[in-house]
C-alpha cells in the first residue's frame, strides 16, 4: 500500500524492538501437533499440561520488559479504504485496521491514544489498536490485568500439546480452542507474532498463566461490525469484497459487516446463476437497497448504478417494428425473448404460427434460440412488451383470394382428416377442406378414412373462398367428367337437339338425357285448333333415344313407328318430347340454355 504521507522504510529499526522479544535459543521446542478443544471449561486441563511442560523442559520465568509503557499519542497522516496511519512518536507509522476503529469516520489530523499490538512483517507499519493494552512488567501487573479483564500484548513463541506458548512477560499458555486460528497450519503462522489476548487463569503460586486471543478477536469484530451497521446508510454507494456464492445471490463483505446481493439485483440482464458474472475475491460496488436493523440484514443491488435500460423506450422501439432477440425461457402461455440487456417481452402462444395451433411453446421454441418478432405493444409503465413471432414470418391468408380463385383445380397432400373431411395443403399456412360430401359424385361416403389417408397427395377444385374466415372449400368429385361435361364437350350454340319437357313454366327445365338438364323460355302461344291425335311415346326407350340423337346426330332406329305430323303447332305442355336449339352453354357453369325449335 502506497501513500505520498508514509516512509518508504519498512524495515524495522533495532533500536525500537521490544527488549522482551523472547530470543531464538529459547523458543519452544520443535513442533508437536495441537489438539485444538471448544471446550472453555477446560483450562485447568490445559494448565495442567502446561505445567508438565514446563516441569519437562526446565522452565523459568522471563522477566519484564523494560520497553515502558505501549499506549502512545497517535495523528492521522492518512485514510485509506482499509485503515488509517497514523504519526505515533518513532521512525515507522503505525496503521490502525479502520475494523478496529469506532465512532466518527477517521480524517486526516484527528489525534486520539493507541496501544501498538505488532508489527505487520510484510510492510514493516506498527499495527495499532485503539483498545487499551497493558504491557505487563511484573506479577502485580499481571494480578491487575486480571482483576480488570483488561487486554494485554504477548509474543508467540511455540507451539506445544494442545496449544501454544506466549510471552506475556511470564510464560503463558493458550489453548488451541482459544487461539482463534482454524487448523495446525494457522496456529503455526502464529509463531514469532504479537497477539492482543486476555487472562483466563492467574496461579502466581505455580505460576500458571492462561490466556484467550479468540475472545478478543470476536470482541474486535463484534465492534467493527456494530460501527458499520452505524455507518451505512440506505442509498448508500459501498465497496466490497465478494466473500461468498450461493444459487440465490451472492455475499459481499462490506468491512466487517456481509450485504446480501440477490441475483436479480445484479444486472439488468437475467442470470441464471451469480458464478456467471461473479467470482469470490472480486471487488465490487454496489447501492444499499435496505436495511433491517431488527435482523441486521442488508441489501445490496449492482444494476441500480446503471441506467435503466426501459428509460426512453418508445425512442428506440415502435409498435410494427421488426427486431431479433433471444428466448429467456417458456412458459405454458408463452415465450420470453429478451431484445437487449432488461427489455424483454413475451410472445403469447396465440402469436407463434399461421400453420397451426401451438399447445406448448416448449415445441416450436427453446431457451437460447434467436428468434425474430414483430413488436405488437408496449406497456411503458409495466415495463411489458407484446411480440409475435407468426407477425415476422407474413400473413398467408392475405392474399389467398388471388391465389386461389374459385374454379382453380389444385393439387396438395392431405394433412390431417375429420369425421366430416379431410384438409389439404395448399401452400405453406395455408389449408383447404374437402366436405365428406364433395368426395365421390355416384356413391355416397361416411367418412374420408375410407377413401384418403394422412399424407396422400390429391387433387381437388376450388368451389369457395372465405378469406376473412380462412377457410376453402374443395371438392374432388368436382374433378371427376360426367355425362354432362361430355354432352357439353360434344355440342355448341345453334345445335338442334331432342329433349322432352319436364314442366310448363315460363322457364322450363327440359331433360336432354340421363342427368343432363336445360333450361328453356317457352314463348309460343298455344293454338286453338285440336291437333290429330298421335300413338303414345314408348318412355322405356326415351332415355336411350335421347343419348343416341345427341351423341351420333341421327335418329335411333328403334322405335320404328313414325308420328304423324300435327295439322298445326302444338302448345309446350309437360312430357312433350319435342326438337330445341342451343341458344348458349357455359361449361364453367355447367348450364344449358334452349329454345324451341
């Protein structure tokens, strides 16, 4: 850590080391593996063992240091986010841990007592402490410490059974439960280091020292974390250490104190998981959300210190805009598609195809799919948008008058069918209905299972058209020649042709043959004189006559008998076979038009 204000000398000078500092030669003997307790209550145990070992290994009491006393007149020179330096009187600055401090923030020239508790071997600064901290001299400094429960500065010299060896003036002993170190490997990285601790057991008369570092430690923290309670305030912009990651958020060590950073209060954009965009270590800022001082709890966010992204929406999407996003995920009554970074809208179900009905939007669509939609509503205020994925890909229906006029013979595969039809693809979206009654012009069928199957490519015509309903109707029979399309093939205008009339009417209907129908306009008048009578048509054969003349254009030989002239017209009445002329035929229509001949 730099600072224009701090010696660049780190390296300690050896006219202010403690004189107490216990030497090499009389360090602990070599490393045997602690057996750490959570038991407090057994210190008497831990003296015990401390006593054996000292009965073992010779020893003896150190005397005190002559250092005089620790608690010094500090200034702050400096304030970092971490800790504060301050001016104490020697060569080397002592920095202040700002977890340690309590009150008012630190600014630079505040002037207030410290105790030196060490020194930091990496940077050479004195660490300091604003508790105060005895620096024992004697047997009665120590009585008074206890007494007090007042805090006192000790060096480690060794680790033994079940603990460790401190200097406190007098050889002490701290249990491993109590040293604040998690494992053997912390406990040793204790050795040789200045420690705060406080007296557990006094036993002048043995000379039987316990002391705890962990109760001060916890004390430390306690303090650190009641100040930053004190300190934040909602709106607050902090910094932070990212501590640890959970599938709902992650925590972010504020200084003593954890915040709590949801997953949806880190970006604007949704994340799956925290690890995607976090990792522990990392440094962050983020805006306290909210404080609960009954639960000591607070909330952190990272996107509210970035612009909302629906701010000035309608500037940049339009209602019939055609844009590109990525499917978030699906639910039963949609898909989420996310156009940038927290916009996202939904595509309903009903919005995702012309060409068929989608149940589940799981089928057509999947999480990470880019997909392309039209914008069908914004919601401003709900921050919603409406989109359509069918809207991108055009409407097939629009046109489908003009391309599938009525009288257009088409072809196409059979796609699914009904009790009462079967519908036929016509072009991509776009399908027609063949009615159960349009399938065969001679026999009559119950259902088109029994004539069509799924996939079967037919052909059928056009014979109506309901674009607004988006329905066409087809018909296959429409498509099979019948006697009629033959006699209308065979003839045209001004044919003279036989019929017999069916009725008197002013346009009579007159039957050319099996199944073929015309119509005429009867416009002459009947006659008074009684016409001579003549022998009664043989009908059996009239059908076949009727097909005979039409087809060859000459009478049929049978019957033989030949009718004898009328002595004047005849009036057109019901049943008269009589000789017409074709006035006009329309073979799209299929009609007949006559006149008497």
């Amino acid at each position: 850590m730099s600072n224009s204000n701090l010696p660049e000398v780190i390296t300690p000078s050896p006219e202010i080391e403690p004189a107490s500092a216990t030497p090499v030669a009389d360090a602990a003997p070599s490393f045997i593996a602690p057996q750490p307790t959570n038991d407090d209550s057994e210190t008497e145990s831990f003296g015990s063992v401390f006593a054996q070992y000292e009965a073992e290994h010779g020893g003896r009491k150190k005397q005190a240091t002559e250092d005089g006393p620790r608690q010094l007149q500090g200034t702050v020179v400096a304030v970092t986010a971490e800790a504060a330096y301050l001016d104490i009187g020697l060569k080397i600055e002592g920095m202040l841990p700002l977890t340690g401090t309590t009150g008012e923030p630190l600014k630079v020239g505040d002037k207030f007592p410290v105790s030196i508790k060490g020194r930091d071997p990496e940077t050479g600064y004195y660490t300091l402490s604003r508790m105060k901290i005895a620096q024992p001299t004697d047997w009665s400094a120590l009585e008074r410490a206890f007494a007090d429960q007042s805090t006192v500065v000790g060096t480690v010299t060794g680790v033994v059974k079940g603990g460790l060896t401190v200097d406190i003036g007098v050889r002490a002993f701290m249990p491993g439960s109590r040293s604040g170190a998690r494992d053997a490997a912390e406990m040793e990285k204790l050795v040789g280091q200045e420690i705060v601790c406080r007296i557990l057991k006094l036993d002048t008369a043995e000379e039987d020292v316990v002391v705890d570092r962990r109760a001060v430690t916890e004390e430390e923290a306690r303090v650190a974390k009641d100040r930053r309670y004190a300190e934040v305030r909602e709106g607050d912009v902090v910094s932070g250490e990212v501590r640890s990651l959970t599938d709902y958020g992650a925590f972010i060590d504020l200084g003593g104190v954890d915040g709590l950073l949801h997953v949806s209060d880190i970006a604007w954009a949704r994340i799956t998981a925290p690890s995607d965009v976090l990792s522990v270590g990392q440094q962050v800022e983020a805006k306290v959300l909210k404080i609960d001082s009954e639960k000591r709890r607070i909330s952190l966010g990272m996107k509210q210190l970035l612009p909302h992204p629906w701010d000035g929406i309608k500037d940049k999407y339009r209602l019939g805009d055609r844009v590109h996003g990525t499917v978030t995920r699906t639910m039963d009554f949609g898909a989420f598609v996310e156009l940038e970074p927290g916009i996202e809208g939904l595509v309903h179900v009903s919005e995702m195809s012309w060409i068929k009905k989608v149940r589940k939007p799981s089928d057509l669509v999947k999480p990470g799919d880019t997909v392309e939609v039209v914008i069908l509503g914004i919601q401003e205020g709900e921050k919603r948008m409406s989109l359509g994925i069918k809207q991108a890909l055009g409407d097939p229906w629009a046109d489908v008058a003009q391309r599938f006029p009525v009288g257009l013979q088409i072809e196409g595969p059979i796609t699914s069918m009904m009790k009462f039809g079967a519908f036929v693809e016509l072009a991509e979206g776009v399908e027609g209905m063949i009615h159960v009654s349009e399938i065969d012009p001679d026999k009559r069928i119950n259902t088109p299972h029994d004539v069509f199957r799924v996939g079967q490519v037919v052909k059928a015509q056009v014979i109506g058209v309901a674009a607004d309903k988006r329905q066409i109707k087809l018909s296959v029979k429409q498509m099979i020649p019948t006697g009629l399309d033959e006699y209308l093939a065979e003839h045209k205008e001004g044919d003279r042709v036989t019929g017999r009339l069916l009725d008197e009417s002013e346009r009579a209907r007159v039957e050319l043959g099996e199944g073929i129908f015309a119509t005429c306009r009867l416009t002459v008048a009947p006659v008074t004189e009684t016409p001579v009578s003549a022998p009664a048509a043989d009908l059996s054969s009239l059908s076949a006559m009727l097909n005979a003349r039409w087809k060859t254009g000459t009478p049929s030989s049978t019957p033989k008998t030949k009718a004898p002239a009328p002595a004047a017209v005849e009036a057109p009445r019901a049943g008269q076979i009589r000789g017409f002329r074709i006035v006009h035929l329309d073979p799209a229509k299929k009609t007949i038009e006559l006149e008497l001949a």
